[in-house]
C-alpha cells in the first residue's frame, strides 16, 4: 500500500477579513488500493483461464494422440458427408459440424447422413468380414460391450460393462456410460437422438448385424447401449418424448418440440 500526500493550491481569493496575497491549501489523501504490478499480473492469470475453467461441474477428457486422431477422423467424415465445414479441431470440431448438421438438415436427413458418414469412414470388406465372423451369439454381444468401453470412450466418454437379462440368462452385454460425453458438450437432447442414438441403432444393426438399444438418461446425461436388444418403434421410444434442456446449445436456432428433437 502507498500513501502519498498532494499538495494543491487555490487561486487567490479576496476576502474583507484576509489578506488578498494569501494562499488556501488543504491537504489530499490519496490512497494507491493495489499495486500496479498486482493488476497486471491479475490480468495475465485471467486471460490464461481456459474456457472449461469457468463450468463448474464440466467433465475433463485428456484426449490422447489416438483419441484425437479418431475424434478428427470423425468429424471430418461427417463434413465430407455433409457438406458443412468446421474450422475447430479436437472435439469441438465434432460438436460444431453436427451442430451445423441439426440447423441445416431435418431430423430423418441428419440421421441418413451419420449412417453414410459411418459407412464412409469403415471400409466396407471390414464391415462385412465382422458381420461374417459375429454372428450373434453370447460371445458376440459381450465382445461388442467389451470393445466399445475400450475403444470408444473418446467418444462417448468413461464406461464400463454390466449385466442383464437376456433370454432367460445372465450376460454382460449391456455398456453403461457414466457420463456421455456428445451429450453433455452439445446439452442438446435433440441432436443426442437425432446424431446419435437413432443413426447409431442402425448403423450397427444394419451394417454390423448386431441389435442395439441405446437408452439416454437425460437426467444425469448417462446412457446405456444394450446389445443384442430391439430398440422400440419411434412412437413408443421414452427418449423420443423428452423435450430439450432450458439451455439447449442449440435453442437459439432451432424450434423444440415435445418429442426432444430440435428442428
């Protein structure tokens, strides 16, 4: 803290009682709050900040070199299929084209568009060769739980495999995501549905032969991929009703209806 004392001088004045030569000086406090150097330095600290400092709450992904090179890979699949263009990178990337995909295109065209874009991104003697050498079985559908906790999880974030009930008898084929990550950096429930869950469903059943039904929980943004499972007609899908979050990502620029999607 530093003080420092400010002389200032009035103009002389007339006055019956005073001489007219002589001078009126009061004295100034004036109080330096914080020193200089502090702001600076205060300045510097809050411009360093990155943008997921300030969201109380937000999940950290430390995205390795694979998973950044599978993130771009995506994304840039889905811009090719599309036809729109982001000029962010890493994750952001992929949010911001699907983003631009669910104010461009209807529901049932952005759905179309991730499946052609998944089926550009995998060659197809590889899809087939899976479908060929997977039929369904027990085996098959705890593989396929199996294989996306350990290498999706730079898309859909942390996972693990659980149990349920098929046929009569116990099988891990059920993948519970703790927290999903498309989910939760769109906080959209429209494109959840619309670029994920339903183009998901079919991709993997149609090109993979393997059944799946994806349940969101847009309460705590999880989500559980059970495969081997119908997932139910549209009219009859709980995640089809749920409409979109008070600050949907993409209200600003959509119309929402009751059935969660943004259009």
């Amino acid at each position: 803290m530093e003080a420092k004392l400010i002389w200032q001088s009035r103009s002389p004045t007339v006055s019956s009682s005073r001489r007219a030569d002589k001078r009126q000086c009061r004295l100034v406090h004036s109080v330096l709050a914080r020193p200089l150097e502090n702001l600076v330095t205060e300045r510097l600290r809050l411009k360093k900040l990155k943008p997921a400092d300030s969201k109380a709450g937000s999940s950290v992904h430390n995205d390795s070199w694979f998973d950044l090179l599978a993130i771009n890979y995506l994304s840039q699949s889905l811009q090719a299929a599309t036809g729109v263009k982001s000029m962010s990178s890493g994750y952001e990337s992929l949010v911001e084209t699907t983003a631009m995909m669910s104010k461009r295109f209807n529901t049932k065209t952005q759905q179309k568009l991730v499946v052609k874009a998944l089926d550009s991104a995998i060659p197809k003697f590889i899809l087939d060769m899976i479908r060929t050498l997977l039929p369904q079985s027990q085996f098959t559908r705890e593989y396929f739980a199996a294989f996306t906790t350990v290498f999706f999880a730079w898309l859909i974030g942390p996972s693990e495999v659980r149990e349920s009930e098929f046929d009569g008898r116990r099988e891990k084929n059920v993948v519970y995501v703790k927290k999903c990550r498309f989910l939760e950096q769109s906080n959209c429930a429209g494109m959840c549905i619309n670029l994920c869950k339903m183009p998901s469903q079919a991709f993997i059943k149609d090109s993979l032969g393997m059944p799946v039904n994806m349940v969101p929980n847009f309460d705590d943004m999880s989500c559980e991929m059970i495969f081997g499972q119908e997932p139910p007609a549209s009219i009859d899908d709980p995640a089809l009703k749920q409409p979109c979050y008070k600050l949907c990502k993409a209200n600003q620029m959509h119309t929402v209806k009751s059935s969660g999607q943004c259009i």
